[in-house]
C-alpha cells in the first residue's frame, strides 16, 4: 500500500519476495498510481463533491491482476512500463514486495507513470479515470523481448489499457507456446474479430459486453454470455458483480453466484476475479470451479478498500470458500 505520512509520495519500503524466474501466469498490462478520494455520492455531469481525504494506492488492471494471482499463489510475471519516476518506482516496489517478476517492466524515458483517479461512495460503487502515460507505448516490442516468459507460463492475462497490437501480439506469442490467454475486456471497448478467435476465454462485465455486442446492457445474462462466445473466443464469462456471473463454453452454461459480503470499495474486484481465475486455472482446476475461487476473491477485496492493498491471500479464499462448504 503506498502510505501517505510526512512525504506523500512514497511507499513504505516493502519486504520483496522471490521472484519467480519461470512464471506459470504472465501479465500483459497498465500500471497506474490511484489517487482516491471518498464521496458522499459520485458526481453528476457539471456537479462539484466535496470528498473526504486523499488516499493512494498502487493500482492498475494489470498490475492488481498480477498481485492477485501471485497472492494465490501462482508464479507470476509483468509485462508493462512506467515512467522514470517517483510513481514509476512505487508501483514497481508494489510487484516486488507481491513476489511478481518486474523484469518485463520498463521505464519508459518520455512518458510519466499512469495515474488513475478515483472516487469511491459508500456503497462501494466508484467511477475513475485514467490518464495512461507510460501504459500506451507498451509495444509489440517489448512483448518479443519477454518472450522467454511465455515459454513457461500456463496463462496470459490482458486488460486493455496498454494499445492493442500489443496485445495481438502478445496473444500471438502465448499460443505459439500454448499458453492460455484470459482477455479481460476491461477498460470497455471495441475489439477486432482477428483478435477475438485468437484467445481462450474472453471475460467482460455487462458494461464492457454491451460495447462488444453493440447492444444496450444485456436483459438476459445466459443469452448475453453465450452471444459473448459468439464473439469468437472458445470461452467467455459475463460477470455481474453482486449477482454472480455467467460461464459459456461450447455445449455447456454454467452459473456461479457471488459470494455475500457487504462492500466497502469495488475497485478492482474484477482484477481480483481474473488472478483468483488464473491461480486456480495454472493449478489445474477446471473452469467452472476456477471461477468459483475468482469470485471468493472478488469478494473478500470489495469488503477493503483500496486496490492492491485490497487483494486477498490464497488463506482468506480458502476460508471464504470452506465458510460456503459448510454453511
Ligand atoms: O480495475 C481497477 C483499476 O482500474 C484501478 O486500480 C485503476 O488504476 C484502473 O486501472
């Protein structure tokens, strides 16, 4: 967590963990600095809120979805960059003190760090924007000089906020190693078809599946799930917070529910759905249970504030998930 005392701007010198040399999971993605601030209700169009005090933390769909698998356990690697700053060195102290492998991620020299800000109401809902910075020149370069990490990994994870033929490429060079690619279509966004026959399983919230299949947010989640299969990927799941989500694959539709809890921040519950997913999937459990464990993950980091300080470890899933076995 990056603390704000006498000097704003600094993390606290973490512990670093062992870096994993040959990952079983690799994270193509953004890495933003989150500036948060609570409000009594997210702002309207034109609409000034006075909120409560500034709090930062490392964030970024990439960087928290690395920080949640390697927190569940999984050997995970980053692929990305920063700038050459203050911000940049605290989201790179982040992944160490996670155990991720930052070896794949680079100062850019002419760009500063993403920065993301936030704003949180009591019921846990948020809005944020990005300011991408250094997210946006991840090239296609970069993911050829990573390429050793592919050669090892059983998944690659990709949000969308570094530019897409990064991605495509990085797509490219996981199946050419036969490693599973997980699309999280986050932020929303259209995406090209060559793209989406390309990948394993394709994960959308019903904002980013109302983007992808040009339609208002879908009336009926099982009809929208397998119209997100549709797309082209082999597998896709409809995620919708609270209400669990929706799993479809050829022939088969399942249905997990979420977990109760009661929420404080829904900042990256869905970056803390993909890596519990990912964990799961690289240890071998199929896709339907690998979703059960994404969610038990979802939900014990919407019940704490904050991004990556709000991730669980792999103990507090598997509470959460024996809680459910026996109740
Ligand atoms: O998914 C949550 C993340 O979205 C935040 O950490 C923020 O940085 C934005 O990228």
């Amino acid at each position: 967590m990056v603390r704000r005392s006498s000097s704003p701007n600094r993390v606290s010198a973490p512990t670093p963990s062992p870096q994993p040399l040959s990952p079983d999971v690799v994270v193509l993605g953004g890495l933003n600095l989150d500036i948060v601030v609570q409000v009594p209700a997210l702002p309207r169009p034109g609409e000034t809120v006075a909120g409560g005090s500034l709090a930062m933390h490392p964030g970024g769909k990439g960087a928290n979805q690395a920080v949640a698998a390697a927190r569940l356990g999984a050997g995970t690697a980053m692929i990305g960059r920063v700038g050459a700053d203050d911000f940049g060195r605290q989201l790179r102290a982040a992944l160490d003190a996670a155990g991720v492998s930052t070896v794949a991620v680079q100062d850019d020299p002419s760009e500063p760090t993403g920065v993301a800000l936030i704003a949180v109401e009591p019921s846990g809902q948020n809005s944020i924007v990005v300011a991408p910075g250094a997210n946006l020149r991840v090239s296609p370069d970069d993911v050829v000089a990573a390429g050793r990490l592919f050669e090892s990994a059983r998944v690659c994870l990709m949000p969308l906020e570094v530019p897409l033929d990064t991605i495509a490429a990085a797509a490219e060079r996981a199946q050419a190693a036969g490693c599973k690619v997980i699309l999280n279509a986050a932020p929303a966004t259209e995406l090209p078809s060559e793209l989406l026959t390309t990948i394993d399983l394709l994960v959308a919230n019903e904002v980013e599946a109302a983007t992808l299949l040009h339609t208002r947010l879908p009336a009926k989640p099982d009809d929208a799930a397998l119209a997100l299969l549709a797309l082209g990927a082999r597998g896709a799941i409809l995620t919708l917070g609270e209400r669990g989500l929706w799993l479809a694959q050829a022939g088969r539709l399942d249905y997990v529910p979420a977990f109760p809890v009661r929420a404080v921040d829904t900042t990256a519950a869905g970056d803390a759905f993909l890596g519990g997913l990912a964990a799961a999937h690289v240890r071998g459990t199929e896709l339907a249970e690998a979703c059960r464990y994404g969610a038990a993950a979802a939900a014990l980091a919407v019940t704490r504030p904050g991004a990556q300080p709000s991730l669980p470890a792999a103990v507090e899933v598997e509470a959460l998930l024996g809680q459910q076995a026996n109740g």
